[in-house]
C-alpha cells in the first residue's frame, strides 16, 4: 500500500508540498489544487509530485451534482467533469466525490429518499454524464462509500458498477463510512473480507481512520483516529495491498498538520509491530 494523508500540510510551494510529504515516509498524495488554478499551477504540482515518487491517489470534487436546483446541479456536473478531466491529465487514481443529494439542506446529508429508485436513476445518469464528457484514459472516477446514501454496502457498490457500465467507473473504498450496523462493527474483520472480496478488481482508493461505539443508548457509532477504536486496521492495509501493492490509503479528517503527523507515526509504529 501506498500511506497518505488527506492534508496538504502547510507549505509555501509545489517543491515544498511534495518534500515535506516525503519526508513523513508518505507515498500518496490527495492533489492540493483544483482545475480553476490554471494549468501551470496544476502541472508544477504534478511534477513535483514525479519527483518525489509520490503516487497522486485522489482529485476530490465534493460538490453537490444533484442538487435541487437545475442550475446548480448544471455547475456542480460541469466543474466534475474539469476535475475529472485534470486528474486524468496528472495521471491520478481516482477522481472521487460523493453522490449527493436534491432531497435536503445538506448536500451529503441522510435522508430516506436517498435510497429511493428515483435518486438511484438520476446518480446512473449523472456519473455516465461525468465520464462520457472528460472520457479519462488513465484515472477512474469513483464514488465515495457513504452511511446515508448510496453506496452503503459493498452489494450497492457492486450494483452501482453494473448499472452505469463504463470501465471508468471504479470504487473508492472506505470501509468506516459503511460500519452501520452492531453486525458490521463487531465483526469488521468479516466485513472487510466482504469488501474486498466483492468488490475485487475495481477498488482504486481507500480511505483510512477508525470508529468506536459510544456508550450511550441507542446504538451510536463515532469515527475517530486510528487507534482511538476498533478497527482491524492490520487486516485492512492487508487486503489492500493483496489487492494492489500500491494501493492508496489516505488518513483523513484530522484538524490540525501536527494530528496528521502523529497518526501517520501511528500506522506506522502499529503495522511494524504487526509486520
């Protein structure tokens, strides 16, 4: 696997970027700029990122491309398309973002109509839409695993990859926005067994944290940093690198630089003792 982190830690130039990621024992990278940033930013960034050997993993979008109202959907797929676009032009793993919603003031909020057919259809079209206009050669356009919308299980996913029928299309794996269930987080080891086995063959980016059970009532799941819960963590770095030794796992939704540090020492610390 390839350890990254979702940070782009501060720093004052693409040179500095790339050295400082490198100098964490990182292999991956999430790019650090966007397709408004003109193309010069854009390529000094890649190349510093060859330099270094680092392997750019993901191109985030993280706009709503099913919002309710027509003009923003119309904006939020177009500026899709020019990530997905510019991510192929760098040669990254994936361009990801999540599949949105029209149904309610959160752009990525849970809400029941989420799951209906109709919002099921319009995701279909929607991320053909994306990669029938970029037509990327060399990166995947993916959709990120999410609790309160689709995809929220592997047999989603695997749906999901069959009904938009383009070799594009590929997963982006994180396994704690899909621990839902008692089932799921007391035996995650079996559920991420499950993932990759089903999912063999199409995943092309992973995300790495933890989760741990609250102890309140109802049933309260909380994510936190690896090694604040109970995720098999030695198993999941496992899978992935059987299923790819260059494999993406990028540690996100930390708060500050000096956090993404640690954890990145963490990983480490934990999987050579493992190892």
């Amino acid at each position: 696997m390839h350890l990254g982190i979702s940070s782009s830690l501060e720093h004052s130039s693409p040179k500095e970027w790339a050295s400082k990621h490198k100098a964490l024992g990182l292999e991956a990278v999430v790019f650090p700029v966007n397709c408004n940033d003109g193309m010069d930013t854009i390529m000094a960034y890649k190349k510093a990122a060859d330099e270094a050997g680092l392997t750019i993993a993901e191109v985030g979008v993280w706009r709503n491309t099913l919002a309710a109202n027509p003009d923003e959907r119309k904006q939020w797929i177009e500026y899709a398309i020019e990530q997905l676009r510019m991510a192929d032009a760098i040669n990254a793993a994936c361009c990801v973002n999540v599949v949105g919603t029209p149904y309610g003031p959160r752009w990525d909020g849970g809400y029941r109509d989420n799951f209906s057919s109709e919002l099921w259809e319009m995701a279909v079209g929607m991320i053909r839409q994306i990669i029938d206009s970029a037509r990327p050669k060399h990166t995947k356009f993916c959709i990120e695993s999410m609790p309160w919308m689709i995809p929220s299980s592997p047999d989603e996913y695997l749906r999901l990859i069959e009904d938009v029928d383009r070799a594009e299309f590929g997963t982006h794996l994180d396994v704690v926005n899909m621990i839902t269930t008692p089932r799921r987080y007391f035996y995650n080891d079996e559920f991420l067994r499950e993932c990759f086995q089903k999912l063999h063959g199409t995943i092309v980016s992973c995300h790495l944290k933890d989760i741990m059970l609250r102890q309140e009532y109802t049933f309260q799941l909380q994510e936190c940093a690896c090694g604040e819960g109970t995720l098999n963590i030695e198993l999941y770095t496992q899978l992935a690198n059987a299923a790819n030794p260059r494999m993406p796992m990028i540690i996100e939704h930390l708060t500050t630089d000096e956090e993404y540090v640690a954890s990145v020492r963490y990983v480490r610390e934990r999987l050579n003792t493992y190892t």
